[in-house]
C-alpha cells in the first residue's frame, strides 16, 4: 500500500485537492487507484474522464463543501464475515 499524497491531483466529485495513492498496479504505470481524504471517492486512474476529472464528473454526483459539512454522517462499514 502506498498511501502518498498525489501532487497536483484533484478529486473529480469534491473541490479537494488532498489526494492520497493507495494502491499500484504491479505492471508499472498501467492504473493507481486514489482516494479523496475530503470525501473519501476512490477510483482508478485507468477509469473513464467521467469518473476521474472533476471537469467531466456528473453535475449531478458533484459534492461542494457545503454538501460535505452538512452530511448527517458517513455510513459504516459492516464488518467482514468469517
């Protein structure tokens, strides 16, 4: 797990700009995946422009800080099965 902050990334569904690596493809350069630290969206570099630039992101998925400060709470994860 690699778990950096990107330089110059930028999450394609909030206005953040803190974004950490968190996995890498073992073929060198072929995807990352990457997670917004402000609202937590994650995707894969390899991914579709509408799923990894916020300029081509759906106007109706975007989150603005408002949206992200008044959020009632993050749902939990359940716990894993055995």
């Amino acid at each position: 797990m690699n778990d950096k902050l990107v330089d110059g990334a930028e999450c394609p569904r909030c206005p953040a700009d803190t974004i950490t690596r968190l996995a890498t493809s073992p073929v060198p350069g072929v995807w990352d995946v990457l997670q917004c630290t402000r609202c937590l969206y994650t995707w894969r570099t390899s991914e579709p422009d509408r799923r990894t630039r916020r300029d081509a992101y759906p106007e109706a998925f975007k989150l603005t800080d408002a949206d992200i400060e008044n959020a009632i709470e993050v749902p939990a994860v359940p716990p894993l099965r055995a």
